[in-house]
C-alpha cells in the first residue's frame, strides 16, 4: 500500500499551481513522507490554516493510503 510522491505531488500542485515541491520518503515504504510545500497561497494565513489547505488538496488521501505527511509550509514571496 501507500502512495508515491509523485502521486502526492500532483494533488498538491493541482490545488497550488505556483508551488514548489520538495518530497522526502523517511522510511523507504511510501507510507511515511516529509513535504516542503512552497507557495504564495499561503500568503496571510496561519500555520494551521496552510497545513489545512494541503490536507484539503489530498482530497482524503491522508490517513488513509497516505499514513504519515510531515509537512513544511513555506510562504512565497
């Protein structure tokens, strides 16, 4: 099971066409990612909100094929 970064990749940049993207597989297996997401989407809004936004843009895939995201937001200037 699991999901590739790729995967994850695109529905990040569908939701946010402008960002970059930096993906990290912490234990080999698909399961467990770290993610740097860069974007001027997240201009004015909170941490909380940013983190949410991405969550939304994995259209319910975390928690469920996507076990573990540690995400990094990034505001772009």
């Amino acid at each position: 099971m699991g999901m590739k970064g790729t995967e994850i990749e695109k529905f990040i940049r569908d939701a946010f066409p402008d960002a970059q993207i930096e993906m990290k597989d912490m234990a080999g297996d698909d399961n467990h990612w770290a993610a740097t997401v860069t974007s001027s989407a997240f201009k004015g809004k909170s941490r909380v909100a940013q983190h949410q936004m991405v969550y939304a843009a994995l259209k319910g895939n975390m928690g469920g094929v996507l076990h573990a995201l540690q995400l990094t937001t990034v505001v772009k200037d």
